[in-house]
C-alpha cells in the first residue's frame, strides 16, 4: 500500500479503522502531522501534498501555530473502497479474474498516473507492464469512478476464469509479492506467537498494532489462490483467537 493510503489510515483512526477491518480498535495515536516528524521524511512530505492537491485531506492550524491535518470527506471515500477489499476477501470467491488493461499516452501521464493509483489503492495485482489483476468484483465501481474522473479512454476491463496456463496459485505469485507479505507475517508470529500463547496481555496488543501494519499491504486474496505455505493463515488465526480473549471482548 501507498505512502498516502497509509497516512489516510492513520488519519482515520480516530473513526476506529481498526474495527472494519478486523473487529478491533487500534489505539495508538499518530501525529502525522509532525510528518511523523521530528525527521522529514521526503515520501511523506510529498504523499501528504499529493492528498491536499485532491482534496482527501486538509490542513488546519492551531491557536499555537502548529500545523495538523485531517482526513476530508473524500478521502473516507477514498478509504471505504481499500477496506471493502478487505471485506470482499472474506466472501466465497467466484473464481473469476477481473483485468483492467490501460495503455496512455506520456502526454497524459497524469492520467496514467491516476489509473495507477486507484489500481493500488484497490489491491490490484500487476500481472504484466499495463496489464493489472484482481479476484474481487470491483470492475462496477472502477468503471463508475474513472468516468467520475473523467478517465474514458485508453482502458479496457474485462473478466475471466482463466489465464493462459497458468495455475491460479501461479498467477497470484506473478502479480503480488506474496513471499514478502508471508515474510513479514512470519516474523510477527515468531516474535509474538509464544507470549501472546501463555496470555501476556502487552503482546497481546503489541501483536495486534503490528499485525494491522502487515494488512495495509496484504492484498487479501482468496485462500485457494494463496501459496500452501502462507503464513497469513496462521497469524489470522491467532488474531481470531486474541479477539475471543477477554480484554478484547469487555
């Protein structure tokens, strides 16, 4: 996920993103506005101008003069579709793969641009140079939005069962970087996983914060299309296990 998706996430915690996502609310508190920032971080500095040059954020300044922002009513819309891939993810898939194919002109390279965000933002894997892919059925919507946008031409959708001879497991691994992700859920359950068994209650939470970290970049894909190694299943499991815990349910 993109460095402005994450500081939309961040801005929005305060409507509790954490329980769309996983039942639970994250309390950790971010003063994005600092830029996280006793340290400039140059990602940052130009995600955050990127959202207030399309209206997802707005910057306010205080009585004493510090500068803070906050997330704007486009950017929860904006933030709404990456979390209903979430929730999609946990539907019976339908075995279809959904493509969008684009091919822009440089000198519309802003609207490349665009495409590619949204593509991003929705979890869309890239298959091939201007070939991008997904399991979920958002074609609907991404259509609705690129003619909101007014980005009609030069972009083809359509859907299939399958690609070439490629299995569905062969596709995911050629389109995310799955590994990676596995990976990092690897590391959480190795650090986390004997504390969180014997009940500690920090590891808990500490497990929690961190795992909501690795889903901003999970794809969510459906389990058939998942390596049998995937370390996300076991960590979903524990999470799952947390949340039964009573500190998460009082």
């Amino acid at each position: 996920m993109r460095t402005r998706d994450k500081i939309l996430i961040d801005l929005a915690e305060t409507i509790d993103y954490g329980n769309y996502i996983s039942g639970l609310y994250n309390k950790r508190t971010h003063d994005i506005l600092g830029l996280r920032m006793g340290k400039k971080d140059r990602k940052v500095e130009q995600a955050v101008r990127r959202l207030l040059a399309v209206k997802e954020i707005e910057k306010e300044i205080t009585r004493e003069g510090d500068v803070r922002y906050k997330i704007t009513s486009l950017g929860l819309n904006t933030l709404n579709r990456i979390i209903s891939v979430n929730k999609l993810a946990k539907k019976q898939w339908d075995r279809k793969w959904r493509f969008v194919v684009f091919d822009v002109e440089e000198k519309q390279r802003f609207n490349r641009d665009r495409i590619r965000d949204h593509l991003y933002r929705l979890s869309f894997g890239h298959l091939q140079k201007s070939v991008w892919i997904s399991p979920h059925p958002v074609i609907d919507e991404l259509e609705e939005l690129f003619k909101t946008e007014k980005i009609e031409t030069g972009v083809l959708f359509f859907e299939a069962e399958k690609v070439g001879s490629l299995t569905n497991e062969e596709i995911a691994k050629k389109a995310w970087d799955l590994s990676r992700i596995s990976e990092m859920y690897a590391i959480l359950l190795e650090k986390y996983g004997e504390d969180v068994s014997v009940n500690q209650e920090k590891a808990k939470f500490d497990f929690v914060d961190e795992y909501l970290e690795i889903l901003k970049d999970d794809p969510c894909l459906p389990n058939e299309v998942l390596p049998s190694d995937w370390k996300g299943r076991e960590a979903r499991k524990l999470l799952e296990k947390i949340k039964k815990s009573p500190s998460f349910s009082s």
